[in-house]
C-alpha cells in the first residue's frame, strides 16, 4: 500500500487522465488493428 500511495503523489492527475484518455482510444480501436497487434506480439514471441 505505501508504494502505491508513493506511485500516486509522484503522477500528476493531468498524467494520469491522459493515460486514461490514451488507453481507451487504443480500446476504441478497430478488432482488424487489435488482430494485427496481437499477431505483433506473436512474431516478437510474446504471449497474448
């Protein structure tokens, strides 16, 4: 818990919302570019 209170203290609010706008632009994107993602990470041998 000390770290996470740590965690919220150094990242400023306005960081903190626009990580909250950027992730859910990437979840509004389109299945096709989420597939092609996915099929990234798979070529540079990461488990989806």
């Amino acid at each position: 818990k000390p770290k996470s209170s740590f965690l919220r203290t150094v990242i400023k609010e306005e960081d903190i919302s626009k990580v909250i706008i950027r992730d859910a632009s990437i979840l509004s994107v389109g299945e096709d570019k989420l597939k092609s993602r996915a099929s990234l990470f798979l070529r540079w041998g990461f488990d989806t």
